[in-house]
C-alpha cells in the first residue's frame, strides 16, 4: 500500500464536498497524513468564452470571484477539519487535468472525492471530473454516490471491509490495499470474485465447480503473499451485481476495487468499475 502520508481533497463548497471530508479527515487523523483541500477555479473563457461581455469586464468578474474563492476555501470546513494539518490551495484550469496533475506532483498517497450524483438517479450517474479523474490518476481514488451520508459524529471504524477481486493485473494492489486498512482498523476482510459461468446441471455443474476449486486456490495464494486474514466469497454471475449485494449483504463500510491497467482504449476505469462505483452501497477505492 502506497504512504497515505499526503491525501488529496478536491472541494467544489457543496454537501458532497463535507461528506467526503469526514472520510478524508478520519483517514488523515488515522494515518498522520497532511491533507489538502484543493479547489480548481476555472477561467472566464470556459464559462463565458461564447458571450460577449467585454474584456475589462471579463477581468473583474474573474479578480473579484477568484478573491472571494480564496476567503472561502480558507475557512471551508474550519470546525470540521479542526486538529487535523490542513493546506488549503486554489489553482486555476480544467478541473480534473488539475486534479490529476496536483495529485502526481504532490506525491498524493490517496485522493477522495465524491461522484456528484444527484438524487434518486444518482447510481446511475458519474460525474465527468470524477470519472476523469478515475481514469488518468495514478493514485487511488475514494469516492462514492453515499459520501455525503458520512456518519457525524460517530467514529468511522470500518468494521467490514470487501475487496473485489478479478485475478486481474490490479488484484495484488487491491488485495494489498484492503489488508493494509484491515490491519489498521482491525477489520473483518471479504475477498469476493464473481465468476462468468454460471453452475448448470450434469457436467458444466461439474465444469464450474472445477473453475471455482481453482479460483480459490489462486486467491489463497494471493491471500499468503500478502498476509491476509479473508473469507472468500465465490459466486457467479454479473461482477457489479454480485460485488454490490456482497457488498449490502455484508454491510461493509469500504470496498476496494481495482481499475485495471492504463494500457488500451479504456483506460483505467473499466466498465465494471464504473457499474460498481454507481451502484455500491458504500465508498468504493479504486486501486
């Protein structure tokens, strides 16, 4: 597991942005890590590019609201954030290429941010920033639909933690992630892997029982490699599906996923992770 000693928290002042302070601030506290809010301004020809309003006009516009962004990032979350090392940083531009870009140079050991979801539509709605930022960071990503439904007051103890596996290239840092915050929190761990065949009658019973035999073996082995303390959970059918009722079955508090490899035309976020984010019932990490 990457140091968590520098967490990234990108705010844009809304709802969302609380909850997912309340996580980036339990981790932080946990982790001794230093913590940055950062909040991307965007220039004038993004918002107004195709208006006509008038140079000098345009400019004090902008003066006047990157002025106002500066007091109000400084005393965001002031109560909330209290005894935790905060900085505080303003930058200007394309929102996640900023992101992304801050994260890399800072070194950022984790960046949360929620998936701006709205409403009763929400699981199936990612938010453009987030689901650029999922694709090109580096780091791993914390976000979620729920965020803003981060407990208050209670502390946040993670008593379940899932991890999905698909014995794909990313497995061993999503394996590595989850045991690292199993340790810490003294969690109990779930591995889960949905198969694709589902078990039939006479010989493909036989032929799924087979590959789940070694499926297991596979996830044992990854299991030693990292000293992990799991219960295996097999199932088939539909990976999103079977990770999100795994999920609300086992009423975990954090499910780590990994977001495949960089490489080929769909980057980063494969079309599973996106299911999963939209539809888990809590903050989902992508490794």
């Amino acid at each position: 597991m990457k140091s968590l000693s520098k967490i990234l928290l990108p705010v844009d002042f809304s709802e969302r942005s609380l909850g997912a302070a309340r996580y980036a601030k339990t981790l932080a506290d946990r982790f001794h890590s230093e913590l940055t809010l950062l909040h991307v301004l965007t220039p004038p020809h993004y918002e107004f590019g195709a208006l006509e309003i008038g140079g000098s006009m345009l400019t004090e516009l902008y003066t006047n609201r990157a002025a106002q962004v500066e007091k109000e990032l400084e005393t965001f979350l002031a109560g909330e954030l209290a005894g935790t090392e905060a900085r505080r940083v303003v930058l200007e531009g394309d929102p996640a290429r900023q992101i992304v870009e801050y994260a890399h140079e800072e070194n950022a050991g984790l960046i949360v941010m929620p998936t701006h979801g709205y409403g009763p539509f929400r699981q199936f709605i990612l938010g453009s920033i987030t689901a650029k930022v999922l694709h090109d960071a580096d780091c791993p990503v914390w976000t979620g639909v729920h965020l803003e439904e981060a407990p208050q007051t209670e502390p946040m103890a993670f008593r379940d933690i899932l991890c999905a596996i698909d014995l794909g290239p990313q497995s061993c840092k999503a394996l590595e992630w989850a045991t690292a915050m199993q340790k810490e929190f003294g969690s109990r761990l779930t591995v889960v892997h949905a198969m694709a065949v589902s078990p039939a009658a006479g010989q493909e019973d036989a032929r799924a029982r087979e590959m789940e035999l070694a499926v297991r073996d596979d996830l044992a082995r990854l299991q030693q490699r990292f000293g992990t303390e799991a219960e295996l959970a097999i199932e088939a059918g539909d990976p999103p599906k079977v990770v999100c009722e795994m999920a609300e079955k086992r009423h975990a508090g954090l499910l780590v996923i990994g977001r495949g490899s960089a490489a080929g035309v769909f980057g980063r976020l494969r079309t599973n992770a996106y299911a999963i984010i939209r539809q888990s019932p809590c903050p989902v990490v992508s490794v």
